[in-house]
C-alpha cells in the first residue's frame, strides 16, 4: 500500500466536498470508507468531516436532515440518498462510558481524528490533497493489526463498546489486535455492563457473521463474554469425554460456528446449540459424559439470552426452534420410515427444515470422527427422503390437509375445541398415508377421527 493511494468516490460525495470547499470550508471523506476503500472493498456508508458547523452545511445544501445536530452531524440529502457531514470536533469528558458531557467543535482535522478508535478508522481523504494518515492506518492494514488512537485505556474509557468492536474488526478482516489494545481490554471489559444490550447485539452479530465466527474466542480470551454473555464461558470449561467429542462444548461450538454459512439465524443457532449442555452434564461410572436433555435445556437457554440481547421475535422464534431440534437425527433408526420424516417434519416445521439440514452438517463436522461416515449416510437418507417429499408436495400441515374447520361445520359438528382435534387426528392419518388426503376420503371416514 502507497501513502498517494487514489479513491474512487461517489459523485454525489465529491459534489459534496466541492460544495463546502468552494463556500471557504475543509471537508473530506473519513472512517470506514477510506479503510474499506484502501483494502479494495466497497464501503457501506460514505461519511464526511467538514470544518463547517451544522448550520453552515444547512444553508449550502437544498435538503437535509438533522440526524445528530447536537453532535454536528447533518444528512444531506439526494433523492432517497443520504450522506453524513459531521463538523469536526472534540469529545469532552466521558462520564458513563458511552457519552460524553459536551461536544465540542473545532476548526482542526487532526483534533477529529484524536478522538477516533482505531487507527485503520482514523484516516481522512481529499480528492485533491489526497489522505491524511496521522497514526500509520495504513501500516496497520499493512501489518493486519487492529490498534486503538492513541492511549487505548483513554479510548475505551471513552466508549467501552469499542472493545467488542475492536474483536469484530479482527474477526471481520481476519487481523490480530495489537498487545496494549489488549492489555487494555483486559483491564477494562467490565466496564461493557454500562452498554446498552442493543449496541452489545448489533457487534455480536457482526462478529459471528464475519469471516471468522471463531474469533469470538479471544471476546474470550480477553474477559469480553465473561460480562456479555457468560453461558458461553461455561461452555469453554465444560470438557467433553465422550466417543462423539474431541473438543470442549466451547471449543465445539466455535468450530460448528466456522462449518455454516454466515447467516444470522444459523450463527446464532450455533452459538448457542450446546449452551444448555454444562448444566445437563453428568458422568458415568466408566468416566463417559453424558448430556441427556440438553437441547430443551438450550433452547430455554437461548431464549432468555436472546431476549436479554433484545433480538426480535422473528429471530428468536426460528433460532429456538432449531437449538431444540438440532439433535433430532441422532434418536431416529437406521430403517426409517418416510412417514416419520414426514411427521417430523410437521413437528419442526417446513419452512424450518432446510436450515435443520444446515445445522445438522455443521454439528457433525465439529465433532470426533467417531461414527462419522454411518451419521453422514443417515444425515443423506433424512435429505433425499425430504427431497422427495417436497417434490411429491405432500401435505405436511392443516393448510395444505384438503378438509378445513368449515367442512365440519356442514357436517354438522358443533363449533369448538373438538374441531380442532378432529383435524390435527386426520392430519395425523394423512402423514402416515398421504392418500388419504382426499376430501371425499377423509369426510367419509369422520367417524374414526371423532
């Protein structure tokens, strides 16, 4: 990497620039977007520092928003687009490690930068003056190291999430974070108790959608999981002496993280599959570890811990239901019927099956190589059947069984529970004989359902 290295901007970003320029003002692009830029990655955002302070930016432009006027920060907007102008500033004292008393600005880029986290963050850029690189960013994308601006006790005194934003930019980029950096996470991880569990969830997500999921290992390392999810420490030292094991729950979790695909709801679902198996585990007189029940034991688990981050709904209710189901292939026969995938899948869900089917992979080639080759060929029976059923497009739910609630009615049975029952008994049949999925079948045959 060069120090006269070149970027690319959007034209409605340089237009900007231009703008304030030409009205006597310093602006140039700064942060993320000059990082990604420089490591030929597209930035998300594109957001810009300036000299002039939010009203001045509001007269030079037609429309904006006033995102975060209070802390300089104006939306100027094209069409649905919007940029970010910031006025340089300097932050005041930190009282709560998130917020600082007052904002104050300045007519000085190198006092904005001061205040930045991390030194690959720190970078500015003009499209004619080119970059200003004031605490070697450059060199630390060179040398693949995430470290902090200055005194890295100052910086994370300052806003203590940046210790778990300092994990996720290793882990999204694949960098080690530089020995001071860490000495000083170390000495201060405690102090993320005072950061909101929405801002805790957005960085956790990040990490374990990243390129390397099993980074959350040093979160680890450095005392970060101990304050923000401490079910995943239990995990670490709970050892696992048993056939189908080579790893500790915490060790077999990090590599099941890597083995699926970075998807939120699979990530999380690996997260926290096993999360219950520290407070299930017993051993037995030969020494063995056992771990009965501890699906249901994680997804009771995984529940409060999603609620406790402040997840939605959504993302609870689908990462619960395959915590819960994840072991479901280990109980099933060799000779399996098609019907008990069929009712399985009833059970789970069908819109939940294909992830099952992902998990399932990923838990497998996170354990020993025990019986590997006898699960896989069972793992590909359990496919194939579900393929076959989807291609036949059996009915595997109340909205696709050919009688409904109005049927009954006609028929005469008073409205009530008993209808219900009455269906749930015929899908019931017609999972075991999707034959019997036939209107005229199923209402001639009312009697051995009532």
């Amino acid at each position: 990497m060069k120090k006269d290295i070149k970027i690319t901007m959007p034209e409605q970003v340089a237009l900007i620039i231009n703008t304030l320029n030409e009205a006597g003002f310093e602006a140039c692009v700064v942060g993320g977007c000059v990082r990604d830029s420089i490591m030929g990655r597209v930035p998300d955002d594109w957001d810009i520092t300036t000299s002039a302070d939010p009203l001045e930016v509001k007269k030079l432009f037609r429309r904006t928003v006033d995102t975060g006027i209070k802390h300089g920060t104006v939306t100027v907007m094209f069409g649905k687009i919007g940029y970010e102008v910031t006025t340089y500033r300097i932050d005041g004292e930190y009282e709560d490690n998130r917020h600082p008393k007052e904002v104050i600005f300045t007519k000085s880029l190198a006092e904005d930068l001061k205040r930045r986290d991390f030194t690959i963050n720190a970078m500015a850029y003009h499209p004619k003056e080119g970059l200003v690189d004031l605490f070697d960013g450059v060199g630390d994308l060179e040398r693949k190291c995430i470290r902090c601006v200055g005194c890295p006790e100052e910086r994370f005194s300052e806003d203590a999430l940046r210790m778990m934003r300092c994990v996720r930019f290793s882990a999204q980029f694949g960098y080690t974070i530089e020995e001071k950096t860490k000495q000083a996470i170390r000495k201060l991880a405690g102090n993320l108790r005072s950061v909101s569990a929405e801002r805790i969830r957005v960085e956790l997500v990040k990490l374990l959608t990243s390129d390397h999921p099993d980074y959350l290992q040093e979160a680890w390392e450095l005392g970060i999981t101990k304050i923000v999810l401490p079910e995943f420490d239990a995990c670490m030292g709970t050892p696992q002496n048993n056939p189908h094991h080579c790893y500790s729950v915490g060790e077999h979790t990090l590599k099941s993280l890597k083995a699926v695909r970075a998807d939120k709801v699979l990530r999380l679902t690996m997260l926290l599959h096993d999360i219950g198996k520290p407070l299930t585990k017993t051993t037995d007189e030969m020494g063995k570890d056992h771990f009965k029940k501890h699906p249901k034991e994680s997804a009771k688990l995984a529940k409060n811990i999603l609620q406790r981050l402040k997840f939605d709904n959504d993302t609870l209710r689908r990462v619960c239901r395959l915590v819960e189901y994840h072991d479901w292939s280990i109980d099933l026969k060799d000779n399996l019927r098609i019907s008990t995938v069929r009712r399985l899948i009833a059970e789970i869900g069908e819109e939940a099956f294909p992830d099952m089917f992902e998990v399932n992979r990923a838990d497998l080639l996170a354990q020993s190589m025990h019986l590997r080759e006898e699960k896989q060929a069972k793992q590909k029976r359990l496919e194939d059947m579900y393929h076959e059923i989807q291609e036949r497009k059996e009915c595997l739910s109340l909205k696709d069984l050919a009688v409904n609630g109005r049927d009954l009615l006609e028929k005469g049975l008073r409205p009530g529970r008993e209808i219900g029952e009455i269906l749930q008994r015929m899908l019931s049949d017609v999972l075991e004989d999707p034959a019997h999925n036939e209107k005229k079948y199923l209402l001639n045959n009312l009697k051995q359902y009532l």
